[in-house]
C-alpha cells in the first residue's frame, strides 16, 4: 500500500494505492499537473488582451511594412513571447527592448530605414524596427506559403535566418520537404543544439499567445 499527498484549494488529501496501480496513478497527476500548467500559462496571456498600451505602434508599423491587411496582432503576439511588453527588458545576450532586438540588429535597421531611430529601449522605435525586421525575414521566405511564412520568419527572428537555411538544407538531403516548418525543426539540432528547443517553443508559443488574444 502506497500513501499519496495531494494538497488542493488549502486542503491536505490523503489517497491510499496498491502497488499495481501506483504507475498509472503517477501518469494520471503528472498528466493533470501538465494540464494545470498550461491552462495557467494561457489565462496568463489572456490578461494582454487588455494591456493595450502599444497597440497603435503594432497596429500602424504592420501596416506600414506589411499593409492593412495582415494580422498585427501576430506581431503583439511575438512581443508577449519576447518580453512580456517590458520596454526595459534585457536578456543576457544583450537583447534589448519590447521587441528584444540586438543593439547590432537595431542600428542595421536604422540605416535602411532612417525613420527608426533613438534608442533601443524606445517602444516606439523597437516595435517599429522589430516589425521592419520581420517584414525583411517575411519577404525571404517568399517561396513558403501561409502559415508556413509565418514560421519561417518567427524561426529566423529567434535563431538566425543563416541556421533556418542550413537546417533546410540538412532535411532536404534527408528527404523532407524544406518548404515546411516541421519537416525542417528536427533538423535544426543539428545547427544549433540545444537551442533548437527554444526556437521550435518560440514558434509554438507566439502562435498559442496569438490564440488567446
């Protein structure tokens, strides 16, 4: 006989188990818990829904690069995912702002397009420059079509336009078609290593934020 603790809204439960039936039970919590978590994370992006702070710089720079019919809550989306809509925030690779752009990836941009322009850590500007950037990476991948664009570009926001291709190039000797973003994602280890689980999460991610908001 096995004792399992599960404590629920403040309240101790004692459950008592056979041996036999402790697997199944130990499947069925973590299964639970996993659920639990999920459904926490999506309540969580849910609350963006309503931080409406910076949606005209969304709203108007997706215009501008990618004309009025494109979603420019997919581009909110990728903040959610990049920063949580911090202005302040700095990873520790040097990434900085809403839009979490390198200092070298924000100063090119600036260059091409003039108007973009003053510090990184501005929303306006970051979110300006970051959708430029995106509208770049977009037209690249101006074979793919639908959402499949759309995973291209995000895959090259978060790892590198240069490591998407080479992933590409790995699964196309492989037998898997390049044009699609899950034929090419198991591949992507071999470019990146570990890293590759945070992109194909980065990926999923921005598209699951974009549900809910």
């Amino acid at each position: 006989m096995q004792t399992i603790y599960i404590i629920y809204k403040g309240k101790v439960n004692v459950i008592f188990l056979k041996e036999e039936r402790m697997k199944w039970s130990w499947i069925l919590l973590l299964f639970l818990f996993a659920d639990f978590c999920f459904a926490k994370t999506i309540a969580n992006f849910e609350q963006f829904r309503y931080i409406t702070v910076y949606d005209e710089y969304f709203q108007n720079y997706s215009k501008k690069f990618f004309g009025s019919d494109f979603d420019w809550k997919l581009f909110k989306s990728q903040a959610i995912a990049e920063s949580n809509l911090d202005m302040h925030a700095k990873s520790s690779k040097g990434a900085g702002g809403i839009m979490q752009l390198l200092p070298s990836t924000f100063k090119e941009v600036s260059k091409k397009n003039p108007n973009i322009k003053g510090s990184l850590f501005d929303p306006k500007h970051n979110i300006a420059a970051g959708i430029f950037y995106n509208k770049e990476l977009y037209d690249l991948w101006h074979t793919k079509e639908g959402n499949e664009r759309i995973h291209f570009m995000l895959a090259s926001y978060n790892a590198g336009k240069g490591n998407i291709i080479k992933a590409q190039k790995i699964a196309l000797k492989n037998g898997k078609d390049p044009h699609i973003w899950k034929s090419i994602s198991p591949y992507l280890k071999k470019v990146t290593g570990k890293r590759s689980k945070e992109t194909i999460k980065y990926v999923d991610k921005v598209k699951r934020i974009r549900e809910v908001i």
